[in-house]
C-alpha cells in the first residue's frame, strides 16, 4: 500500500463502510418531548458569547432505574476510560436509557482535549531534536463511525431514540453501556526533517471527584506521509514577510520604485502550487506578491491598491531563507488612487450617505430554536454544528421530525471541502495565482470573530471554535459560527378571486454561518434551513480584488482597468461542496441511489399534435464513471437523491433534490497547470460510493503535489456501482469574475449556491402548517391579524361583491 493510502484511512469523516446510513434517524420514530422534559433541547449559550437566552435551566433527565448487566470486571458504567464500547444483551420490552457521556462523539473538540493531544504526541517523539523540530498543522475531531453516532443519539444524548436503532443481533437486542472514546486526529510537521505525520490519539476521560474530572491520550496510531507539502500557517506567513522586507536586494529593488520606508511594504506569502520538479514537496516553498500602502502612519489604507511588479522572490519556508531573487522587470508603481480606501468617511476623506432611517430586529419571546451544547433544533428540522480548521462550518446528522412518520434522514455531513481560484492573466505572476484556499491555507483556520448588529442581526446564537496554533498552542476564535433566525419574504400565499379571501404565511429561515479571510478575499458560507424542508448552502464573496500594475502604455485583454496603471485579471472561484447522504436510511442502511433529470421536447407526431409536448426524462447513475455530470441550463438538468426502499403516498420512491444555481466550468485548455492539482473541477457533479478515507477531492494535501488527478478523478476509475448504497455527491460550483470598476475599493457580495429540495419526501407540502403571522405593521402602528384567514365578508372587494 502507498504509504499516503495509509495516512488518509485515519481521515476525520465518519464511518466505516460496514456501518454505512446516516445518523439515528429514520421512520415510526418515536416523537421528542418539549420543554425542559428528557429529550428536548435547552437552550446553552457558547463560550464568551452574551447570553441572549435567558436564563438556562437544568437538564433534568427523567430515566427509570438503569439496568446494569453483567460487565467486564474493573469497567465502571457509563465511563469514557475504555477503548470500545461495551454492549449487553437485555431481553425483554424494557429499554435502559443511559447516564450521557460528558460530549457527544461528533462534538468538535474542546481547548483541553486539543492541548492534551498535542502533549501526547509531543511526548512519543523519540528524541529533544525530533520533538523540538514538530510543528502542529491541524488538530480536530477523529470523528467516529457513523453506527457509533447512531449509538449516541439513541442511549446516550437527547432526544433519546433507542426506535431508530434496531441492529441485528441473536438472543435480543444490544444496548450499549459506554461509547468508545473521542479520538483527535493531527497532522504534524517537522521542521528539522522536512517530514509529514499524521497522528490519532485516544481521549479518555477520568472522573475524580476533587478535580471534577481530567483528560489524558495514548497514542493509537501514526503514520509518517512521503512526498507532501501540509498547509502554510499564519506565523510562517509572518515570518516570510519579516525576512523579505530586510532582504537587502528586496530593499534596493524597493528604492528603484520609490520606497524606503519598509513600513509601507505588505508582503503576501502564496503557496507555489506545482509547476514542475523546481517544485516538488523535497522543499517547502513560498512565493510572495508584493503591495506598498502610500502612507505608514494610516493603518486603515487599502494597500492592495498599488501591487508591485517585477519582482521576483522564492522564500525556503522551512529555513526561512530568500532562495530565488530577481528585479526582472521594472514596472512603475501606480499612483495613489484617490478612490482606493473603503473605511467611514472620517478616515477616508469622503461623505457618508445621511439618509438611512434604524432597522430593528427584536424577537421578544426569544428565538425558535432549542440549542444543547452542539445540538440544534428548528421548525421540525434538527442536526448538530461542528467545525474544523480545514473546512469551516459542517453540518452534521440533519434530519426532519415528520410528524407520525418521525424523525426522518436527510444527511450525515454537509460541508464546504475545497476552493479553488484560478486567474486568467498569462504573465508573471499571476498565472501562477490558483489558490487552493481550503487545502493550502484552511477556511476554519482564517475564521472571523463576528460582531453582533454586523455580520448577524437578531436573536443570535454564537458557537466558539478552537484550533492549534503552529507551535502547539491553544487558540479561540469567540463568536466564530453565527445562528439566527431571518425573515425571508412569503413563504406561500393564494386569494380567492370570487370572495377576496386571502391566506397568506410568511417565510422563515434558520441561518448558520460563518465569515473567513485569506489574504485579500472575505468569503462567507451559509447553510439556511426553510420551513417548507428545503436547505440552501450560499457562498457570499467580498473583499479586494487581486490587481495588478501597468506601464503607461500597457493594455491587458484578461483583465479591466480600474484606475491609472491599475488593473484587475479575470479569475475564477471554485467551491466543492461534499453532501454525504442520507435520504430516509436508519443507521446500518445503504439504500440510496441517485437519478439525473432532464425535460425532454416530445417529437412531432400523435402524441403530440401541438408540437407543446415536453416531459421529464429520469436516467439511473449506475455507477462512478457514469456519474461525472455537468449542469444544463437548456434542459432544467438537476439531481435526486433516492431511498430505494421508502415511499409515499403516491408510490414514488421519496429523495431529495441537488438543484443547481448559477455555475461554471474552468475557462482554461486541458493542459492548464493548475488542472493538474484540480482535476475535480471538470465536471460540476461527481458522485462516489462512501469511503472513510475519501475526504477531499483534491486528496488532503494539494500544497505543491506533483501527482496528477489525485483525488476524485482517481476514485473513480474503480467505477464502483451505485444503484443502492452510501452515496457521497461531490458539487463543484462557482462564479466567472470579470470585473467592473464597482467592485473597487472592495467589492459588493456577490452570491452563488445551490439548493437541496424534498422530491416527493413528503405526501404534501410541509408548510402547509405554519401559522398566520400575529400581527401586522400599519402606518398608525401594530395591529393583531385575524387568529386564520381573514373575515368571510368585512374582506371581500365591493366590485367582486357586485358582480357575484
């Protein structure tokens, strides 16, 4: 086996292909309590967020007395210290609802649990050099198999659903006593040897009732990983700017251009991507572009408006040493734009506009939503948030309390795995500008801490997220992941044209987001969850566009001039969604396949004497190679997820639809560089038969990987079959940015996503339920709203009256 197979088996995604479904959810489960009962959510606030909840009360779990079989001797019951779960056979109606453990195994791991990983892994190094030379790329969640998440939904977490959970077993069920312990996961770099390793460490949980309880790791696995480069950090960022800008042939170069102050100089360290051996992962490169504010003592200046061209540095980010330096081409720098700052009018010189009147949202009962530690639950939808370095917000376990049918699957994980943006400017530097921004850098790791009234408005539910730094310490980004409720319009409306009766609901969606920096782009990833069972994943970009300088005299077609000796090249973004399914499935079931959708024009004949005719024509994706599809505007092309076994009332088997939103393919010929690396982006959907050790499509190091197609396009090749399993849809989608003058000095969001829709999941439309809104806002003030409909004559129009 490839050493580097080896490593990605330890991949954070759940669960072993044995296990396969989706979380505990399913059908004829059995409904939740509410209020502060066992089984409901309570509201709990995150670390350092204000608590806008009120106050908490505590969980009380209302539980018969616990049947305690027989165990193995010196395993105490219901602890986290032993290294797989113990299960006993109970026979009998009875069901044992168990003590819960301390954190649900799909929890992202905790400050402590992360320091006493990084302290594990530190002490198993085998000398002072090799444990001196480590560098903590990434910590997070091991995250468990997808029975074992089944297992702690049904015994061990609200909402307590031992129905879903029925595995096969002689002599009665199994219930389990314990879970298995929370893993981390960590990919280590060594500095002084240029080495890669991926690590798993086992948490355990010791419980002392003087210190309330401690942590401690033992090292399960490692694996050393030849031939990668990990994603750069920020402090080596640091780093590479601090030694370019006291390069002496930097700094004379600088001085040609006008610039001695090196406080002006902004220095951005980009990976080098892989263009050929020069650069192989043997060493850890770093290739900057360079920018130059106009003024040191105004902090608040756009410096990305004057880049500076010609330059060329390669930086040695493992010594931290200028390796290649070269003033190739002298370009002048481009005068200070007039219109290049975006800040208040105090600190920019301009006006701010004086007519916009306060906009407030209040919720004075408080929020819809019921949040426990992790957990969320909104309108019938309930799923749990986590969060990881590399990918920002996931969504885990998302399912749907259908009435009498119970809480119903829809999806095990849902997340946002790469990005890509490719330029299309063909001169140096920039076509080497194709950023990987999840697997070269790391959507989570370059999270913002959001503002309440900014970023979010309303009742806010904040999550904190925590991550390694380089050196191995422990650091929070507070207020990391946003929840809120919002309205979003009418939800559904229809008047009678005979009696001017009027039903009409509002819209309401439940948001979780979260907003991420790399370098001079602000990236925002959605997930809004509708009351009529739909979910939308959004993608809003913003920020400053990457330009580049002219001479005088100089024009460039891939590009738009922005302002003198300035210009702005067309570039492209990329999103790769991964939608692990899980439509209808129980946990231990692979009973999903997927069906593409295209409206066909009938031929002219009988059938169609009209020449209107057109319909829409269902093909099975049968298996991997078949599964490599495209959008098609033309013909409304969009994609089902299917239960093979499930139906409604109509007999059509129940799914979820992916539906498209505004998309693209890679503007670039089938020998692009950049291709090599992203493969994946050729085709807008991909779907794969689940593997634990299939987590990115790019493989999970891109950074300068010389191996041409890793990833999607290799797993494929094994054209496993489809037609009903664990299904995985990789989305690719993304934006074409040719961009206009409005989009300077930062650029206005700009919106791209997708939809997941019930197809035939329900018997009818789940909004049919929503109530009446309460009141209405007229010009003397609120007014309440008939309890339903409207009145049967006060509301009748006079004419229709008259004509009737």
């Amino acid at each position: 086996m490839d050493p580097r197979e080896g490593a990605q088996t330890l991949c954070c995604h759940a669960s072993a292909e044995s296990s396969g479904g989706g979380a505990a959810a399913g059908k004829g489960a059995e409904m939740r309590g509410s209020g502060g009962n066992a089984g409901s959510l309570e509201p709990a606030p995150a670390s350092g967020e204000v608590d806008m909840l009120g106050d908490s009360h505590a969980h009380v779990e209302h539980q018969p007395e616990l049947h305690r079989p027989n165990s193995k001797a010196g395993v105490p019951f219901g602890s986290l210290d032993s290294a797989s779960a113990v299960t006993s056979t109970v026979k009998g109606p009875g069901i044992p609802v168990l003590r819960s453990q301390s954190a649900h195994p799909l929890d992202p791991l905790t400050p402590t649990e992360i320091a006493v990983a990084i302290a594990t892994v530190r002490a198993a190094g085998a000398t002072p050099e090799v444990r001196d030379g480590m560098r903590f790329v990434e910590v997070v969640l091991n995250e468990p198999d997808k029975n074992v998440v089944a297992l702690a939904d049904a015994y061990f977490f609200p909402p307590y659903q031992p129905t879903l959970y029925r595995p096969k077993a002689k002599g009665g069920a199994m219930y389990p006593l314990q879970l298995p312990p929370r893993q981390a996961r960590l990919v280590v770099y060594n500095k002084r040897t240029n080495e890669t390793s991926i690590w798993v460490v086992e948490l355990s949980e010791v419980h002392a009732t003087a210190r309330g309880g401690h942590h401690r790791g033992k090292v399960f696995s490692s694996v050393n990983v030849p031939d990668v480069q990990p994603p750069m950090d920020a402090m080596e960022y640091a780093e590479c700017e601090a030694l370019v800008k006291e390069y002496p042939p930097f700094v004379e170069a600088m001085k040609k251009r006008g610039i001695e102050d090196m406080d002006l100089v902004m220095v951005d360290p980009w990976c080098v991507g892989y263009y050929g051996e020069e650069d192989s992962p043997s060493r850890r490169l770093g290739r900057p572009l360079i920018f130059c504010r106009t003024e040191s003592d105004c902090p608040l200046e756009n410096g990305y408006a004057r880049p500076v061209e010609g330059i060329h540095v390669l930086v040695d980010m493992r010594h931290m040493q200028v390796i290649e330096f070269e003033d190739r081409n002298f370009v002048p720098l481009p005068p200070p734009d007039p219109l290049r700052n975006y800040t208040a009018a105090s600190s920019r010189g301009g006006v701010d506009r004086t007519d916009i009147k306060p906009l407030l949202i209040t919720q004075p009962e408080g929020p819809s939503f019921r949040v426990n530690g992790y957990a969320v639950e909104w309108q019938k939808w309930n799923f749990r948030v986590g969060f990881t370095p590399r990918e920002g917000l996931v969504i885990h376990t998302v399912a749907y309390d259908d009435g009498s049918r119970g809480r119903r699957s829809v999806a095990h994980r849902l997340s946002f795995v790469e990005m890509v943006v490719p330029y299309g400017d063909p001169h140096d530097p920039h076509y080497r500008k194709n950023a990987f921004d999840a697997g070269e850098d790391g959507l989570g790791r370059n999270a913002h801490s959001l503002k309440r009234g900014c970023d979010c408005l309303g009742h806010i539910k904040y999550f904190d997220a925590h991550f390694t730094n380089f050196l191995g310490g422990v650091e929070t980004i507070e207020n990391c992941v946003c929840m809120h409720e919002e309205d979003h319009g009418i939800l559904w409306k229809h008047q009678d044209w005979r009696t001017g009766m009027t039903e009409v609901r509002r819209s309401r969606r439940l948001t979780v987001s979260f907003f991420c920096t790399v370098a001079n782009y602000e990236y925002g990833f959605f997930w809004h969850f509708y009351q009529d069972g739909h979910i939308e994943a959004e993608v809003k970009l913003t920020g400053i566009l990457s330009l580049g300088a002219l001479k005088a005299d100089e024009n460039r077609r891939q590009g738009t001039v922005i302002a003198p000796g300035l210009y702005a090249p067309v570039h492209q973004h990329f999103f790769v969604a991964r939608l692990d399914m899980s439509v209808d499935c129980n946990p231990g079931e692979r009973l999903n396949q997927v069906v593409e959708v295209n409206m066909k024009v009938e031929d002219p004949g009988p059938e169609n004497p009209h020449n209107n005719a057109f319909y829409a024509e269902e093909t099975l994706l049968s298996s991997e190679l078949h599964a490599q599809r495209d959008c098609n505007a033309l013909t409304h092309r969009h994609w089902i997820v299917r239960n093979t076994r499930t139906f409604n009332r109509t007999g059509q088997l129940t799914g979820y639809k992916l539906m498209p939103g505004r998309n693209c393919l890679p503007l670039a010929g089938p020998d692009a560089k950049f291709l090599r690396r992203a493969a994946f982006l050729n085709h807008n959907l991909w779907v794969t038969e689940y593997k634990r050790d299939e987590c990115f499509p790019g493989g999970e190091f891109p950074n300068q990987n010389p191996r041409v197609g890793e990833g999607l396009p290799t797993w494929v090749k094994q054209d496993r079959k489809l037609e009903e399993t664990d299904v995985v849809l990789w989305y690719v989608f993304g934006v074409t940015h040719v961009p206009r003058l409005e989009d300077w000095p930062v650029m206005p969001v700009e919106h791209v996503g997708f939809k997941l829709l019930p197809h035939g999941f329900f018997n009818c439309s789940p909004a049919v339920d929503v109530p009446p809104s309460e009141a209405t806002i007229a010009e003397d003030g609120i007014k309440e709203a008939p309890a339903k409909g409207v009145g049967p004559t006060d509301s009748i129009q006079p004419t229709l009256l008259s004509k009737l």
